[in-house]
C-alpha cells in the first residue's frame, strides 16, 4: 500500500511517504490524540458537529503544531457537497481555521500555487488530493456520494490545467473514506451515477433495491478518464467505517460524531 501509518508520538496519521519525498506535506487524522469527550473522542477536529469548540480549537492546535504551521497559513472551505472550487492564495490564510464565520463559502474543492496549507474535514466521504508538479500546485477535494456522482475531481482537474498544468503528469491520492464493505445506497443515488457516468462497475447490486457503492473505484475511473496515469493515483483503501478505533463515521455512528482532517502543503 503505498499510503503509510506516520507512528507520530501523539498525533498518529497516515501520509503517502513519496509526496512526502517531493516536499509536500499530506496527512490523514485519526480519532486519537485530542481532547473532545464522548462521543467526539478524541481528536474531532470539526467545528461544525456539535462538539464543544474550546476542545477542537485544542484539537486544531495539537494538529497545526505537530506540522509547524500557524494558524494564520491554513484555510478552509465551508463544505456543502457540492462540486465548488476555489483557488486559494495568500490572502485566504487563516480563513475557517478559528471560527466557522470566517470559512471560505460553498466550496468542497480548494487548489492553491501559494504556501497556504489546505484543510478540509471527513467522516466517511472521499478525500481527493492533488500535486502538479510542473505548476508547483497542491489541492484537496471533499467527495462524498454527491461530489462523487457530480464529478468534483474532474473539476478540480479541470482548474489545475486552466492554470496550466498537465493532468497526465499529476498526482492523486484518494484517503480513507467509507468502503464498498460498509456502503450501501438505495435507487435514487445509484440513478444519479448511471446519469453522469458512461459505466458504473462501482455500483454492486444486492437485490433489495440497494447497491454497495464503491466510492475509491468511482472516483479511481473518473481521474484515469480525465487523463491521469494509474502510477500516478494512491488509494488508501482503507475504510473509515470499519475501523472504530482510528475514525469517526457517519453511516456507523450517526450525526453525533467527529471529524477527521485531510490535510496538504507545498513546502516553499
């Protein structure tokens, strides 16, 4: 598997060593490690959810410490599944990071040239992270079932090559998310893939008017149509459902539960 377990002292979080190589810095959260009670225990690091913002604000802290980056150098998108994107530049820093008024509107989708890390939140849904190398441009998606169906990788895509870059020299790395073992969907999601996608091998039936829906091979088949190399796509193929001791999840434990964070930085 080419993502890893980075055995941090504190903060456990699983990264693509080979991104890491090329000087970006990518990580995955855990639960483990932070402050929040039951039953965002321990490490939520989403304001959002219901949990209590003195301990995700600590939370966030411990995160932002463990990669040396004040808060002033993140940002982050508010998140409505939708298929946004948003090129975030200097000025963005420390947009969402303190408190959820100053979130980046309506995005699930940011990309930037600068040195501003990239934060985006997960209890399930796919996180899809991107490197052009010849752009020097780094980028994250939040693709759920719905960004998924409407394609939000391809638009991610789509903004890198408008900025110039070559989408057949690009990395993708797909994180841990809910796994076709755990996933199942009813009709009116699986029609909203058989609309916007010519195959959908991703969608396994099973005879209830239900469907295990395969969320990393989705998006997999959408980034090698959209002209990425098969070498150049990491998944993690790890599931956030059924793994209780390392992830929140929203399918196993409802709308009470916390946030995992997907996290990426070019290293000027």
């Amino acid at each position: 598997m080419s993502w890893k377990w980075h055995k941090s002292e504190n903060l456990p979080y699983l990264t693509v060593p080979r991104w890491q190589a090329e000087g970006i810095d990518l990580g995955f959260s855990t639960r483990v490690g932070g402050v929040s009670r039951v039953p965002y225990d321990s490490l939520n690091l989403g304001l959002h959810v219901g949990d209590d913002p003195t301990a995700v604000l600590e939370n966030r802290k411990r995160w932002l410490a463990q990669w040396g980056v004040p808060c002033s150098r993140v940002a982050v998108g508010e998140q409505v599944h939708g298929t946004n994107v948003l090129w975030v530049k200097e000025e963005d820093g420390g947009r969402g990071i303190g408190e959820v008024e100053t979130l980046i509107p309506a995005v699930d989708g940011l990309v930037t040239q600068s040195g501003i890390s990239l934060m985006a939140f997960f209890a399930d849904c796919v996180p899809l992270f991107f490197y052009y190398p010849d752009i020097k441009s780094v980028g994250i998606a939040h693709a759920g079932w719905k960004g998924t169906a409407h394609k939000i990788g391809q638009k991610v895509l789509r903004s890198f090559e408008e900025a110039g870059g070559c989408t057949e020299d690009a990395w993708v790395a797909i994180g841990p998310s809910i796994g076709p073992c755990c996933y199942s969907v009813d009709e009116i999601v699986a029609e909203q893939f058989r609309v916007n996608y010519r195959e959908t091998p991703f969608l396994h039936t099973q005879g209830d008017g239900h469907y295990l829906l395969d969320l990393w091979e989705a998006n997999r088949m959408l980034l090698l149509e959209s002209g990425v190399r098969s070498e150049n796509i990491d998944v993690a193929s790890i599931c956030t459902a059924d793994n209780p001791e390392w992830f929140f999840s929203h399918r196993r434990d409802g709308a009470r539960t916390g946030r995992m964070t997907g996290w990426i930085s070019y290293k000027e």
